[in-house]
C-alpha cells in the first residue's frame, strides 16, 4: 500500500492518485495521521464481496457449532433488560 501526503494530492489533484494506484490502494495522510484509503471502484467491490462471504461462513459456523440462542425480539429486548 502506497501513502500519500493530502498536500500531494491537492498540488497534483488526480495525477497524484492516479499514479499511487498503479501500485495499490492509497493511504491519504493528512496531519501526520492516515486518515483515508483509496482504492478503485473494482477493487473495493471485491473486498466488500469477500467480507460478506466471510461474514456468512462464520455465522454458518456458529450455528453448526450450537453458538446461537434462537428467540423472537421479545425474548432478546426482555434478555437485554435484565441485564
């Protein structure tokens, strides 16, 4: 992953990005501090595509595992105020 000074990029405008890119996702620096990541349009929507996988692959787990309590929302709100 690339980083960037924000500085960079507003003296160079897209040219910056678009050359950092070319290398992977950009990291914005802004006050020393990583503050934001670019990435392509493409590149994003696979990410969120793996994380939903992921997400769902580890719900299945837990409940082929037992790791779940079945209820309606009444049970859950009624569980949540006891505590």
């Amino acid at each position: 992953m690339v980083s960037m000074p924000a500085q960079e990029i507003k003296r160079r405008g897209m040219s910056a990005l678009n050359d950092g890119l070319e290398q992977g996702p950009v990291w914005v620096i802004a006050n020393n501090t990583p503050k934001y990541v670019v990435m392509y349009g493409e590149e994003f929507t696979k990410l969120e595509e793996e994380l939903t996988a992921l997400r769902v692959a580890l719900s299945e787990a837990d409940v082929r595992a037992g790791r779940v309590t079945r209820g309606s929302a009444d049970d859950l709100m009624a569980d949540l105020m006891e505590d």
